[in-house]
C-alpha cells in the first residue's frame, strides 16, 4: 500500500513537472480582439504587448525612418481600439485584421510624403509670389526626406505648422493663417523665414 501511494505521488510529481505549452498567439489575439470590441481596456492592453512589436516592425519595413515607423504603429494600435467591432473572425484572424491596418496606414503614409513632394514641386515652379519656395523644391529632389524632417525640427513651431500646413496639407497661405489664428502678413513673413532656415540648414544654395 506504502510503495503504491509512493508511486501514485512519484507520478503526479512527473507530471506537474511537464511544462505547460505556450498558448497560441494568434488564439490569444482572437479572444482579446473580441474582448477590446466590448471595450475591455485590459484586454487591449495585452493585445498591445503581444501585438506592438509585429505592428512595428512591418511599418519599419514599408518606412525607412523609425521615428515615422514608431508614429504610424501607434496609429494603428489606436484604430484597433476604436475599430475593434469592425473585426468580423468569419473572414480571418484577428493578427491578419491588424495587420492589413498596419500595411493600409503605412503605405498611405508612403503616399502622403510622395504627394507633399510633388505639391511641393508644384507649387515651387508655378507660384511668382514666392520665388524663394525653390529652396524646399530643390531639397526634396536633392535631399533624403528624412533630413528635411530633420531641418523642419529646428524650426520655430509657428515656422514649422505653417510651412506643413502649406506644402504638405495643401492649404493657401491665407487658411494657414485662418487655422493657425494669425496675420496672413506673420505667416508669409514667417514662412519666409522658416524656408531660408530650412536652406541654410540643408546646405541648398541661396536662391537668385
């Protein structure tokens, strides 16, 4: 009875020493995805943890610059929570979900940089008021995106706004002072400004 009792124990001890599988992501992604969708906060913030690093990583696939990588993912991760109802499991995983957002919003990102250049072009060759915006033409043509992003840090903020608003949003100067509640002649002057700034800290010549 004595080695019986012995053994039974000797295989429950066996036993609980067998490590438990790790469980399925993409089960866990599942189940926390529908959890989110009935605004479970905690849920969401596993769902981030198990989630993040993925999203990242393939919007830092798609961007070269990982500070616009890291802002695109944190982008998709705040549609995921308020989209979260839109996930129907019927037509795919909840990663498959989450990551055809991520390729969405980082190539639409790929996009708005292509047309703020072109804009950017458009206007340098077509606008006689501001012969001085061939300064950010010939530093998108000459110069990677990301020194410009860079330059445009060094900006004051009203600089900064106001040439974004302008050339990458495609407002006129005079919304640009209507949006940022300040005289249409403060924004030219200050756009004006902002653009020698950005020359002379991409080393673009001084216009003629």
């Amino acid at each position: 009875m004595s080695d019986g009792g012995n053994d039974a124990a000797r295989r429950a001890d066996h036993l609980s020493a067998v490590p438990t599988p790790p469980p399925d992501p993409a089960a866990e992604a599942d189940t926390l995805l529908r959890a989110v969708a009935r605004g479970d906060e905690a849920a969401f913030t596993r769902l981030y943890e198990l989630v993040a690093p993925r999203v990242y990583g393939l919007v830092r696939r798609v961007l070269r610059d990982p500070a616009q990588a890291e802002e695109v993912a944190q982008e998709v991760l705040v549609e995921v929570w308020r989209t979260a109802t839109r996930y129907d499991p019927a037509r795919g995983s909840a990663t498959s979900w989450i990551f055809t957002i991520t390729h969405r919003r980082a190539v639409d990102r790929v996009r708005s940089e292509q047309a703020g250049a072109e804009r950017i072009r458009k206007l340098a060759a077509t606008s006689a008021e501001t012969p001085y915006d061939e300064v950010v033409d010939q530093a998108t043509v000459h110069l990677e995106q990301q020194q410009v992003r860079r330059c445009l840090q060094g900006l004051t903020g009203l600089q900064r706004e106001a040439i974004t608003l302008a050339y990458y949003e495609g407002y006129t100067y005079r919304e640009v002072a209507q949006l940022l509640d300040t005289a249409l002649p403060t924004i030219k002057t200050r756009m004006r400004d902002g653009l020698i700034r950005l020359r002379d800290c991409l080393g673009v010549g001084a216009v003629a």
